[in-house]
C-alpha cells in the first residue's frame, strides 16, 4: 500500500486509529511464537504487563530534569547500582542509564575522547584499537567523534598480542566484547586488562548483549571467564537491560570504574540565556517508561527470575549447538559461552540454507566473513527447538542433494554483498536500500 501523506481533515475516532495499526501489523516478524532469532527477548505475557504498567505510569513525564522527578532519579540510580553489583563493580562504580546499546558504546567513545583531550592534550589524532568483531555502534561513535577506529583481525576471539602490538601513541581506548555478537565468544577480558594497564590506556568491555546473561551462566556453574570490572584494566562497560535484562525496549546502561571517567561523558552549557542546561546522554528529552519499566523489570524478576531464565536460555543454546553440530556439514563456530552464537557450513550453501529455514517459516540472521546463521537463544525458543532442528536438517539435506539452490530467492543476493571484493560498492547498494526504506 502507498503512504498516505495526508493529515485527515478531522481526528479519527480512537477505535478507528488503533484499528488500522493493527490491520498494518500483518506482515511483522511473529516474535511471539519463538521463530525470529534477534530483535525482541521475550519472557512471558505477564512479564509484560508487568513492563507495560510501570512503563505506562511514567508515560508522560521527562527524565530530562530528574530533579523534578525525584522518582526517576531514583529509578536511575538504583537501576545503575544493581548492574555495577552485578558487574563487579564496587562502592566507587559509576554511570547512567542511556536509550540502548549504541547510545552506550557512543557515549564511552565521547567519554574517552573528551578524558584523553583532558589528560594527554598531545594527542591531536586520537584512535582505539578494537576487535574487527567488535558491534559497529562503536565504529559509529568513532564516526561521530572523530576517533579512528584500528580493527583488528580476530580469529573469533581476538588475540591480545595483537591489540598490544597495533597500539600507537595516539591510542586513547581499547575495546574488548563479553560477548561479541556475530559469534558469542568472550574477548581474552583478562589479557586485554594487563595490555591496557601496561600502556596506561582504558578499556571498555562491550558487555551490550552479555551482561545480564554471563553473572547467571556463572552462577548457574558454566564456565564463564572473567569479564567485567573484577578484571584490573577495564575502566567501563555496557549492559543492555533491554536485551537480556528482559526490560522494554530503549534501556541500557554504560558505567565506569568511577566518576573521574563519567566526568567526560556528561554536556553542560553554563552560559545560555535558557539557564544552565545538563544532560548526561545523546539526547534531550528522555522518554522515562523505559527507566521505570527497566527497575520493575529487575524488581520483578529478581536474581532467582534471572536465574530461571538464564538456566532456561543456556540449556536450548547448547541443546542447538549439539543438534547442529550433528547435522552433516553444519557446525557452531567457536566456543560461545553464552546463549548466542553462530553456525556454518561446509560443502552447501548458507545462504541457500537461510532461505530454506525461511520457507519453513524461520525468520534466519544471515552473517559474513565467514558466511553463518546467527541465533540469539531466548526463553521463546526452548518449545521450539526441536522443531527447528528437524527443520534445520531437512533444509540442509535439500541443498546438499540440489547445489542449484544456491541460486534461488534471495540467496545469490547474499552471497554477492558477503562477497564482493569492493566493499565501497556494497555500501553504495546498502545505501539505496535505506533510501527505499526510508
Ligand atoms: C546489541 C548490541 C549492541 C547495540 O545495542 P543496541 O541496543 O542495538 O543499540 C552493542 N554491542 C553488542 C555486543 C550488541 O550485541
């Protein structure tokens, strides 16, 4: 259907508004019933009332000024507490919630970048050395902040000789993932740690997707090296509770080993004639449902809730990483020690794979360098795992007996943005993209 660009004459009534949401809504990713691997974690119905009240009784105020809303600032600060505990974090640990991951990430490159312009004035090009599998929301914040970003080549988990090796006087962050997302595996926190101290340079874990799941895991026994702020070296860290913090979408948090780091992260504007404005974030006006519906949602579940999930989660990750690796040809890459990770293929077709799994009704997360699927196990999928590999395994045998599959739909699509030398190009077609979607 064409957009329609037409404000109606008069309002409609509100029966008829909500009634052509849903109609719209038709086509959407069905998240609810466990067969989309990314986008939406989901716990149970109740769990979301739960967050839909707490978010709804601070639908309209504005944690913009939370002076004005003691309640938030409160929300806030017990939200950011509870995840340095969580985190390893002590008395002196520090930060704020933001809108999610990338707000996060962007706000730890400012931070560093503003602390380096501050303490080393000699740096006039300032640069961080990262995993190449580290999120792009850090390349974005480079992007954003003048920093340039120096990618290091990681055999899933990045090799700490190497970070050591690429640091240059201008280096002013390191960056290790607690998980990385396209294959789940811990970054060596530990030797990354000793590397940053040994160079008197900070290091921020991207704990985005892990933080709320790696304490459980640990304390449910599996083994999970160390990754947050018990390891000497790291200087801050993001959690999304909007992730596997199970809260409503727009919460996340990024702290620091103490307030001498969050100094830089905050704006301040002393001399407008509007008064003295300060804001700790990217944005203005902060929508304060996600606050109030992220310290529900850890009221709510408590560590005991965490636990069931996290044991929930762990246990059907490695239930499909078994299933999988027992499908001739298909293997999980690496060791994940969450509950994401990411599968390939050798001698069929990936794309034609995903393609497949979508026929039957799978909604598939294509990945590159390598080709793989990735999958990001939640409470949803533990009723459907079982469906899926059997679907997984009647998907692989198909393309192994028809290679010609490799050819249909859209994976020669796939196959050629994962593969095309000029990677320009691909960002030149991506573009256009947006441009239609947009
Ligand atoms: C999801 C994710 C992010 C970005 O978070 P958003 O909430 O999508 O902005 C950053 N880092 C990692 C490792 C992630 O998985």
């Amino acid at each position: 259907m064409g957009v329609q660009a037409e404000l109606p004459g008069q309002g409609m009534t509100r029966e008829a508004v909500i009634g052509r949401l849903k109609e719209m809504r038709h086509n959407d990713a069905d998240w609810h019933s466990g067969r989309v691997w990314s986008l939406v974690y989901h716990v149970d119905d109740e769990h979301v009332r739960l967050l839909q009240e707490a978010y709804n009784l601070f639908f309209m105020e504005n944690a913009l000024n939370p002076l004005a809303f003691p309640s938030l600032q409160r929300c806030e600060q017990e939200v950011v507490a509870i995840a340095g505990r969580l985190l390893g974090g002590d008395g002196e640990t520090t930060g704020t919630m933001t809108s999610g991951g990338t707000e996060s990430l962007l706000l730890a490159v400012k931070t560093y970048r503003d602390r380096a312009r501050a303490l080393r004035p000699e740096v006039k090009a300032p640069e961080a050395v990262l995993p190449a599998s580290a999120h792009p929301g850090l390349l974005k914040g480079m992007h954003y902040f003048g920093v340039t970003p120096v990618p290091v080549a990681a055999d899933l988990r990045v090799d700490p000789a190497a970070m050591a090796r690429a640091i240059t006087p201008n280096t002013i962050m390191l960056v290790g993932s607690a998980p990385s997302y396209p294959h789940g595996v811990v970054d060596p926190i530990a030797a990354l740690g000793e590397v940053a101290l040994r160079h008197g340079i900070g290091l921020h874990v991207d704990a985005c997707v892990g933080g709320f799941v790696l304490p459980f895991a640990a304390k449910l026994g599996y083994p999970i090296p160390p990754f947050d702020f018990r390891v000497p070296g790291v200087t801050s860290l993001s959690a999304d509770l909007h992730k596997y913090g199970y809260a409503a979408k727009g919460a996340s948090v990024i702290l620091y080993k103490d307030q001498s780091w969050r100094n830089h992260q905050f704006f301040i504007a002393a001399g407008w004639s509007g008064g003295i404005y300060m804001s700790p974030g990217i944005g203005g006006t902060r929508p304060a449902g996600p606050i109030a519906a992220a310290w529900a949602c850890l009221h709510g579940l408590g560590e005991a809730g965490y636990l069931r999930l996290t044991d929930a989660v762990m246990a059907t990750a490695k239930k499909l990483q078994a299933g999988i690796n027992a499908i001739p040809g298909l293997y999980v890459l690496g060791e994940p020690e969450g509950s994401i990770f990411a599968f390939a293929s050798e001698g069929a077709d990936l794309y034609a794979l995903a393609e497949q799994m979508e026929q039957r009704g799978w909604h598939m997360d294509r990945q590159m360098l390598p080709p793989s699927l990735h999958l990001t196990v939640t409470p949803a999928h533990a009723a459907v795992a079982d469906r899926f590999l059997a679907d997984l395994a009647e998907a692989q045998a198909a393309v192994l007996a028809n290679p010609a599959l490799a050819q249909e739909g859209f994976a020669p699509v796939y196959g050629l943005m994962a593969s095309l030398p000029d990677r320009g190009q691909v960002a030149e077609m991506v573009l256009n993209l947006l441009n239609g979607i947009y």
